[in-house]
C-alpha cells in the first residue's frame, strides 16, 4: 500500500515481487507505462524518501548482508545500480527523510550498542546535530558485553540453504568446552530475528542466559521476511 505520487500526479511509484525481488517501479497514471526503478539482484526493504527536484529515490536495502540495513539512492530517470549514502558501518541504519529528501534522521544501533539519533545532510550525509546519544545505557551495556561481542555467522543445511544465524557466548567462554545450547526459534513472517540491531531488553536477557553457561543462538529459516528474494520469503 506504499504508494507514492510523483510527476505533479502523472505517476506513481509500487513496489511489486514480480520479477523475484523487491522492487520499486514508476507507474502511468493510466497503468499502461511502468519502468522498473530499481533493477538489480537485490530487495528494496523499504522506501525512505525522495528527492524529486534532483530526481533521487531513497531506499532502505542490503544487497549483500540480510542482516544489516543501509541507505541507498537510486536514479529516478535512470535506473542503475544502487549508491550507498549510509556510512560503511556494519549495523542498522534507519532513516526519517524530510519531504524535501534533503535532510533526515538517521538511527544506527547494531545488536550490541543502544542507538544514537543525528540530523545528517543528504546526500553527504554530514552531521548537522546529535541528538541522541544514549551514553549512559551504551556504557552499561559495554561492560557488560565486554570482550565477547555477538557473533554473526552462516550456517549451510544439508538440503544446501545457507542461513543466517547469531550466538551470543557466556563471559569467560573456553573454547575447550562443551557447553549447552538454547536455540531462540521464531522463523514466521512477521519478523526476523538475525538482525544486527538493538535488541533491547530481549538482546539484553539472552545475554543474561548466556552468562549462566549457555550458547544461545537463533537462525532466519525460509519463510521469514529478510531480504533475501521472493522464494526465499514464500
């Protein structure tokens, strides 16, 4: 239901799976001419903004990584490959971009650290303003994370699909010993659980659980909304 005009109302923008992605696509008002905006082997994850006097789409994506998030743009008038504004920071970036395109919120956090808000320019994506920074909760979950941060990794099944996975280890973890394994299952459509992003209260009990001498992990099977095409998602 994202639908946004464009062109004083002559057309507007979808998002549709039709070619296997997530894609979004100009359409004619009259729905006879639509061009594809954003081609690639890679899920749009959502719109951000745009820029229509410089003819600059905004989205949400990760081409390479279904568990981080960046912001790219994309030419309106010449499909191409997608540019990358976000720094390259591992983590989630999220965006709120003013109706001009030329200013936005950005939010970044990784699983391990709070987030912290600034007002960036775009496209540069210069610091204008801090306006969250967090320290306080990031100095405490520092401590206690330590040196044994999450650990992201891929696992491949025997019917050869690759998933995406994360382990968080107990202090003082000795790899010369066995130790139990709690498997944190979700796997349904509404969400994933393989993202590097804060967790909140949740990152911070399963980190708890660890501590007590466990390996907690959790996997993205199929069916589970990540990035990662339209089989993989149905």
């Amino acid at each position: 239901d994202d639908i946004r005009w464009i062109d004083g109302g002559r057309r507007f923008l979808w998002q549709s799976e039709r070619d296997g992605w997530r894609h979004v696509y100009s359409v004619s008002r009259d729905g006879k001419a639509i061009t594809l905006v954003t081609p690639g082997a890679y899920d749009v994850v959502s719109v951000a903004g745009i820029d229509e006097p410089t003819g600059w789409l905004y989205v949400i994506a990760s081409p390479a990584d279904a568990t981080r998030r960046y912001l790219y743009r994309v030419s309106l008038t010449s499909p191409g490959a997608p540019e990358r504004i976000s720094p390259a920071v591992a983590g989630t970036h999220g965006y709120n971009v003013s109706p001009s395109g030329q200013w936005a919120l950005h939010t970044f956090s990784t699983f391990d650290t709070p987030p912290v808000t600034d007002v960036v320019a775009l496209p540069s994506h210069r610091v204008a303003r801090t306006l969250v920074t967090n320290a306080p909760l990031r100095g405490r979950v520092a401590a206690l994370v330590g040196t044994d941060p999450v650990e992201f990794f891929q696992v491949t099944t025997p019917k050869g699909v690759t998933l995406d996975g994360w382990m968080i280890r107990p202090a003082n973890f000795d790899s010369t010993k066995r130790y139990p394994v709690l498997v944190n299952v979700y796997g349904e459509p509404a969400s994933q659980t393989v993202v590097d992003r804060w967790g909140g209260a949740g990152a911070v009990w399963h980190r708890m659980l660890a501590n007590l001498g466990y390996l907690v992990v959790s996997f993205d099977n199929h069916g589970t909304p990540a990035p990662r095409g339209r089989e993989w998602r149905k």
